[in-house]
C-alpha cells in the first residue's frame, strides 16, 4: 500500500470563458493559491503533475509553459491525460510518487482554456474522444450524443423522464448560485430545462454542461510532512481506476458504466466501505455530471440507488442536503464548469473544503463521517476513477 | 437557411475581417472580445488536419462494401466474432481468424439525433446514430434512417443496408426501420 498521503493546499480558477487570461495566468491563479494555502515554499516540491487534454488550444505543451510562467522549471513533472478524468489520473499519479517514497511533496495542477476554439470544433475533438475510425469517422457522434444514446436506453426501459434528467440540472444549478467560482451561478427552473432546444436528443441545453476555462490545484504530501505542515489534512483514502471499451458498440448494455460500477468497487474496498450501503458512510459527493443523465448513472454505479431506480433519488430529492446523500453541492459539472482536465482536481478541491467545513453557507454539507467521494468519467465511461477523502488517518 | 459548417466558416471570416482591421490600425491582430472587451489575439497560424490511416489487415471488410457484405472476423477456436474486425484474437493469442459475413437483421439497441454537429459533421442535415444488435448477437453503431425519434423505439426490428455516404460519395453502411 505505501505510505499515507494528504492534502495539504487547494486552488481554483474562476471557470467560464476566461478570455481575460492565457493558460499559464489560468494555471497560475489556482497554483498560487494552492502552494500559500499548503504554507509551503515552492523549493520544496518535488514533483509536478499537469493534467492537460488539449487539442482546442494552442500550447501543446502545457505543462512546461505552465512551470516556467509559475517559476517551477528545473524539477521532475509530466502531462498526464485520461480525458475527462485527467484531473483523478493527475491526482492518483501524483499519490502514487508519494506512496511509494519517491516524493514528500507534489504539486498537482489540472488547466484547460477550452474557449480558444469556436465552438463546431471543441463539439468536433470531443466527439473523437471514443473510437474515431468505427464510431467518428462515418457517423459523427458527439459527447452529447454519446450520453445521449444512454440516456435513450435509460428511459426506455427503466420508465425515467426527461424532466426527471431536468431535475439534475435544476439541483446543480441551484448549488452552482452559491458558488462564486461557477461559470453558471445561478438557478433555473424545471420549465427552463424542458424548454431548452435539443442538442442530442433525449439530451437539451440544460442537461449538457458548458465548454469551459478553468484550473484547479492540490498540493499533496507524504504523512510525515502533511503533520508538519497543518493540524487538517485531508487524506487519500482509496482511489478505484478502470477502463472501458473504446468503441461503444462492444458493451454489453447502455444503462450503467460498467467501468465506474468497478472503480467503484475498488475504492469501497479499500476503504472499508460497505457496496450495498455505501452512503452511510459517506458525507458528500462530486459526481462526474457532464450530461444530466450521467449523474443518475452515477446514482446507480456508485451504490447510492438501486439499479433501475437512480432516477428515484433526483425525483424525491434525496441528493440535496438533507436527502440520503448530498451530490454536487459544487455545482456539478453541469453548472460550476466542466474544463476537462481541472475537473478531478476541482472535486478534490471541493471535497477538501466540504470535509474541512469551509465552503459557502447553504451549500456546505453535514460532515459527519468525515468522509466523502469523487466521481470522474473520463470519456462516456472510458475511463473511470472514485477517489476517497477523508478526515480520519487511513489504514495503513 | 445556410448549414452549420457553412455558420461556423463566416464567423471566422469575420474574426479575419475584424483582425485585418485592427491590423490596418494598430499593426497586430489584436481583438476586443464583444463581451467583455477584454485583448485577444487572433492565431495567423492555421492547419488542416486530416489523417491517412492503415485498414491493410482489415482490407477485406472494405472490399466486400462494394459487393453489398458486411464482414467482421470470427476466432476459430472460441467461435467469438469480432466487429468492428481485427486480426488478434484478444482473449487467446494462440487463436486465428477468419472472415465472417454479418447478418443483415437484428433489433434497435439505442439512438440519438444529432443536432449540434461537430465542424466536419456541419454540411449533413441532423442525423441520427443508433447502435442496432444483430441477429447473432454482434452490435453495430452507425447512422439510422429516421430522424424523428417519435418513431423510433428500443428493441424495434431493424435492417442494415450498404449505402453510399453523399455528397463525399463512399460506401458505408446504414440501420434502417423496418416496419412491423
């Protein structure tokens, strides 16, 4: 298992369409934040992780123009990228280094200027984010559309509605008016969700989450240092990864992600948590949801409903605070943001600051556990990462 | 009504008109975003891309198009027919393949219509993508030949056709409903 490891210092951008700064200004802003917060001096990092996806904006190599722009060239770093998920690939790269002694101290960092593309083209290099040859090239699918197609199977055959997808939407946004980093910080209605225009259909306006710029930080460390560093570590407790099939064609249903239903179950068992109960033990969590429907998978694939019934959850109000377990009290996605490689890091971020009590009044959930979760898809279940913080030290 | 390639080309046509404006007053194609009136810098740099990408292995599955076959490729010794094709049996490297013709019949597993389109998708009207199960059990992703979903259901019967894509003008294939 290695040894323990903590975070110790959070940053995050503004999101939206952040035409006022370049990437490395972006990174910047989230960096800076994250390193003062750890109350550390930037000599003593030794490693930088930079999540990255690119292709819509012009530096290909973000992470060097990032370190050079933030004064950290000279030390170990890479990009890492698993597309959506990138920021929980980040993160558990940046874990690993430490666990296994290699680093004490890390600096992760997940940027993306999404914006610096005309909309027709990032819909274009996202709709390649699967199989390009067997399911781009001939038929042009996009990212709505590929959550779209189980969206189609969901309904059908579990008997959810489009409203009940709405109903995500209107959640994450009323969560999203409290949080001044959200591209969207305000609230929408049911009526405003249903009369959006179709993207893909079943999937509207509102149940798709915006083209975004956006950056993220943590700074983790070893036990020894996190100790000495503050009296509030937020530990890593587990962290589940696993892969899809690329071609959706080669699944064997369209009603859960298989990939998510396994990093799930690695993550609970690392953790000693309980898969037929796991909200229990939980106190909040940041689900992966780029299209409404994404969040009642997650419901499903996480153990929080029963299969068949995620839609349930949303319709009786369960994932606000107060229900069985809050979800997305960031915003979500949908709402707060969604700049592919700072969103893994942005839930850390999140949860650091649920768990520690710090967020905005009337989003901030009961801690009572001191535990919570992070969801993040990369691709339409793609890739797959449930990472677990904590309060408590974790067993060794 | 001009299409969404044709919408996405003017708006840059215009982003160049205004850059050859401020290039003419102020030397460098330096905009001010309509928004927020923030400095951006209009990128002089532009590049196609387009790929060439090997089908050699799979060859026979483009040659049959034409003489109206689907192909996939089927492990000799576990029976596993694999589409889309490939030569490597994943679950046993000691097995081989050999091309099989795919049933033309199966049942409409899921669909979307796609309205906004990426930029290379943005001359097509709206179409739809839905994944059709075949009679042996084989699924298959590809454009499906109604665009109001209104008529179209899960598990309906559904048919595939080799049609040719226009106006690009190439063999590919096609699900198509077929009335019950």
């Amino acid at each position: 298992m290695g040894r323990r490891v903590a975070i110790v210092g959070t940053g995050h951008s503004k999101f939206g369409v952040r035409n006022d700064v370049n990437i490395a200004e972006l990174a910047y802003e989230a960096i800076s934040k994250a390193i003062s917060s750890a109350g550390i001096e930037k000599k003593e990092i030794d490693l930088v992780v930079t999540g990255y996806v690119g292709g819509w904006s012009s530096e290909g190599l973000a992470p060097v123009v990032v370190m050079e722009y933030a004064g950290l060239t000279g030390k170990p770093g890479y990009r890492i990228e698993a597309a959506c998920a990138t920021g929980s690939a980040a993160i558990k790269t940046a874990h690993d280094a430490i666990a296994s002694g290699e680093a004490d101290i890390a600096l992760v960092v997940g940027v993306e200027k999404m914006n610096e593309s005309p909309t027709p083209t990032v819909v274009e290099f996202i709709g390649r984010a699967g199989n390009y040859f067997w399911e781009f090239e001939n038929f042009g699918l996009t990212f709505p559309g590929y959550y779209a197609l189980y969206a189609t199977a969901y309904m059908g055959k579990y008997g959810a509605t489009e409203e009940d997808l709405c109903r995500v939407a209107v959640k994450n946004h009323y969560y999203a008016s409290m949080n001044p980093k959200a591209q969207f910080p305000r609230a929408i209605t049911l009526e405003q969700c249903m009369k959006s225009r179709y993207i893909a259909w079943p999937l509207k306006l509102f149940d798709c989450s915006p083209i975004t710029d956006g950056a993220a930080a943590v700074v983790l460390a070893s036990e020894e240092v996190a100790q000495k560093l503050t009296d509030s570590p937020v530990w890593i407790e587990s962290i589940g990864v696993s892969v899809g099939t690329s071609n959706l064609s080669k699944r064997d249903q369209f009603t859960s992600l298989n990939a998510a239903t396994l990093a799930a179950k690695m993550a609970y068992k690392k953790a000693g948590i309980d898969p037929e109960n796991p909200a229990k033990y939980l106190d909040v969590a940041e689900v992966h949801d780029c299209f409404t429907i994404a969040e009642i998978l997650a419901y499903e694939d996480l153990g929080f409903a029963k299969r068949r019934e995620g839609y349930k959850l949303i319709r009786e109000e369960q994932t606000y605070i107060g229900g069985l377990i809050p979800v997305n009290l960031s915003g979500g996605l949908k709402a707060k943001g969604h700049p592919l490689a700072a969103t893994g890091i942005s839930m850390a971020v999140e949860l650091t600051n649920q768990l520690l009590g710090k967020v905005e009044k009337g989003r901030q959930a009961d801690i009572k556990n001191g535990r919570a979760l992070a969801h993040n898809i990369g691709g339409t279940g793609h890739y797959a990462y449930v990472t677990i913080y904590s309060l408590s030290k974790p067993r060794a | 009504m001009s299409n969404q390639r044709e919408q996405a080309d003017a708006f840059l046509a215009q982003m160049d008109q205004f850059a050859n404006m401020m290039k003419q007053s102020i030397g460098v194609p330096v905009l001010l975003d309509q928004k927020t009136g923030v400095a951006l810098w209009w990128d002089q740099r532009e590049i196609k891309l387009r790929f060439v990408i090997s089908v050699e292995k799979i060859r026979k599955f483009f040659e049959a198009l034409s003489e109206g076959k689907l192909l996939a490729t089927k492990c000799k010794k576990s029976g596993k027919i694999l589409f889309p094709p490939q030569v490597d049996c994943p679950d046993d490297p000691e097995d081989e393949v050999e091309w099989v013709e795919l049933p033309k019949e199966g049942e409409l597993v899921t669909w979307t219509v796609i309205y906004v389109k990426p930029y290379s998708f943005g001359h097509y009207n709206d179409y739809t993508v839905g994944i059709a199960k075949l009679t042996n059990g084989v699924q298959i992703l590809a454009w499906v030949r109604e665009t109001d979903p209104s008529k179209l259901k899960v598990g309906q019967k559904v048919k595939i056709e080799i049609v040719k894509r226009e106006p690009e003008g190439y063999l590919t294939y096609e699900i198509v409903p077929v009335q019950e």
